[in-house]
C-alpha cells in the first residue's frame, strides 16, 4: 500500500498534472465569462435586432411530457442557438491561441537554428563552415 501511495504522489505532483489541473481551472472560469459574454451581451443585442426577441427562449416546442415539477418539457432550439454561439466563440479563442503559442515555437526554432559559419583557428575570420581552406589565411582547416 505504501508503494501504490508513493507512486500515485508522484503521479499526482508531476509537472503536467498540475499544469493540466491549472488549466481546467482557467478552462472553468474561461466558460463562464463566455456564457456571460454571449448572455449578458450578444443575446440582447440579437433581442434588439430582431425586434425584441430573447434567443433563450426562442422555439420552445412542447413535447407532451409533464416533468416531475409539473412543467411542460420543451425542446428549446434557442438555448440550443446560444451554445452553439458560445462554442463557436470558445473555439476562436482557443484556435487563436494555438496559433499564437505555434507562432512563438517556431520563432524559437528559427532561433535555434543551425550555424552557417565558423570561425578560422588560425586568423578567427568568419568562414562557410563547409570550407576546409580559410579563404582569408589560406590555412587548412581541421575537420
């Protein structure tokens, strides 16, 4: 038992496990200024547009059922329009962001790049690094 709870603490307290719990978090908390975003913002400015109509409670269509509260259950395809306005929001960001952090990883490659030159042993002149004959010394270069 003592092994499975140190294995597990280290499983637990890796780097990318807490990485991927702060994540979540932001993830939670990124979801509810969205829905805000798109409550609070987009639907009365679609209300306004359309002449007042709230997207929430847009094309509530019964369906016979009675709930155990005693509403009638409703099929609710304006709701249904408000999430499918969230994702798309959420997923603009997320892909802006991917492209972002990719955009930073490849100017980070560039940087990491190979070197063209090298410097002479014997006169520290700046050469091809295929050269095997400085030009500036003449020198045989070393392998």
């Amino acid at each position: 038992m003592k092994k499975f709870m140190k294995e597990f603490k280290e499983f637990a307290l890796k780097g990318s496990m807490v990485d991927l719990a702060v994540g979540m978090i932001i993830g939670a908390a990124f979801t509810a200024v969205v829905n805000s975003l798109v409550t609070n913002l987009f639907n009365p400015i679609i209300a306004l547009v359309t002449g007042g109509v709230d997207l929430e409670n847009l094309w509530k269509i019964p369906v016979g059922a009675v709930l155990e509260d005693g509403t009638q259950a409703t099929i609710n395809i304006g709701a249904f329009i408000s999430s499918l306005i969230n994702f798309v929001i959420m997923a603009l960001v997320i892909f802006m962001i991917v492209k972002a952090i990719n955009k930073a990883r490849s100017m980070k490659k560039e940087e990491e790049a190979a070197p063209t030159t090298k410097k002479c042993p014997f006169c520290q002149s700046e050469i091809p690094i295929d050269a095997t004959r400085c030009p500036h010394c003449t020198s045989q270069l070393p392998e």
